[in-house]
C-alpha cells in the first residue's frame, strides 16, 4: 500500500509574530502506524522540501513516545527534509492520503487548488481519504462529483471550537474547523476535549485533535483492508 502523507507549508500563525507549522504528533504517529503496516510512505507539502514544524508541538508537554522515535529517525527526517511538491503528486500513484494537522493548514491547504482537487482526484477514485485535528478545515472548498461540499451531510469531526479557545487562538485563525465543518453542511460530532475521536463516513475519515492521530491512522488500515 503507498500513502501520501500531506504536509503544510505555512508557518505564521496569523500576526501574532509566532511560528507555526504541522503539529509533530499527527505526523509522527500515522507515520509509524503506517510503516508498521508495510506501507510505502510519501511526504508532501504545497513549497516541497522542508515543511516548518509548529514549535510548540515539540515542547516537553507535548511530546510522545513516537515524536521522540520521529526525531531519533534519520530516514523519517531526511524524507521530511525533502517533501514533494503537492501540485506535482497524482491521486494515481497512491491507495490513500493522510493529512496531519496543526494551524498551518488553515491558510495554505485550505485554500489550496491542488490539495482540494488531490482530494477530489482520490475520492472519485473510490479511494480513502483521513484527515486529522485542524486538517478536516482543508476540505472547505472540496466538492464531491455533484458540485455540492464534499462534507455536506456526511459525519465529521476536527478540532472543536472549545479545544480551540483553550489554546487561545479563537480570534487568530482565519475560521474555526468545527464551525466551517457545520457551515458547509457536515454533520459534526466530537468526543472530550483532547481526548481520542474518529469518526469515519464512507470514503472519509476524520479525527478531532492531536489524541486522535494513532486511531484515525488505524481506523483507515482497516477501511483499506474491508475494501481490498
């Protein structure tokens, strides 16, 4: 099985003057629940090379025992440290595509043509697609074959609202994933705050936040396999 994992490139967290990127968590852990799968993982991003990590997401509170295997890895770093170029993969060559979150997606993949036709491209292909925490806000101008919202009337999660303001960065972010989510029709639904929720609805899957990481990487191996 080949995975594409999509990576953000951006990493200013609106005009706070503060770094942002992809939280490491929700790369670190599909990663490796993927390669112990035997899966083939490629890493993707909208500038290829080297995508920014949100630093706070590398802070000793938030570190896990993949982050530390993740940074410990020269063939996970030095793939990080090359990332293809989004608008030059093709749903074609992968079975499935996996988005990790962090902040940084919700200025660049969300408004991205590319990340939203690469979407398009594996859904129409009959092909899963999981995203995690703020990286269900990617699919706001992802539309399914009939030309409505990809999540219009399906069962999704993200990052919620309160998680959100915990963090502080309510007034920051250009829209709330669990308000863009219900905007556009998705039938939204979320666990505890921080704790572990997946919810899968067909050919989508998605994950509320950081804790969510491991399972929603789980829950699509077993959709893969339930379909192959």
């Amino acid at each position: 099985m080949k995975v594409l994992m999509v990576l953000t490139s951006h990493d200013q967290l609106g005009n706070t003057g503060r770094k942002t990127g992809f939280w490491l968590e929700e790369l670190a852990a599909p990663y490796y629940v993927f390669k112990e799968a035997g899966y083939e993982i490629t890493l993707a991003s909208p500038n290829g090379g080297q995508p920014p990590l949100d630093p706070k997401s590398n802070e000793p509170d938030f570190q896990t025992a993949a982050t530390r295997r993740f940074e410990a890895d020269a063939e996970a770093n030095k793939a990080l440290a090359n990332t293809a170029k989004l608008a030059e993969v093709s749903a074609e060559d992968f079975d499935t595509v996996f988005y990790p979150g962090g902040h940084g997606p919700l200025w660049d993949l969300a408004e991205s043509k590319d990340s939203s036709g690469l979407i398009e491209s594996f859904i129409s292909a009959n092909k899963h697609v999981a995203l995690v925490c703020h990286a269900p806000g990617v699919l706001r101008h992802v539309k399914a074959s009939d030309g409505r919202a990809l999540v219009d009337g399906k069962k999704v999660t993200g990052f919620t609202n309160t998680e959100e303001a915990a963090v502080g960065l309510t007034d920051v972010v250009p829209f709330l994933v669990e308000d863009e989510l219900k905007a556009k029709g998705g039938i939204y639904s979320s666990g505890a705050d921080w704790a572990s929720y997946v919810v899968q609805d067909g050919l989508l899957i998605t994950g509320q936040n950081p804790a969510s990481s491991t399972d929603a990487a789980e829950r699509l191996i077993e959709a893969l396999k339930a379909s192959s």
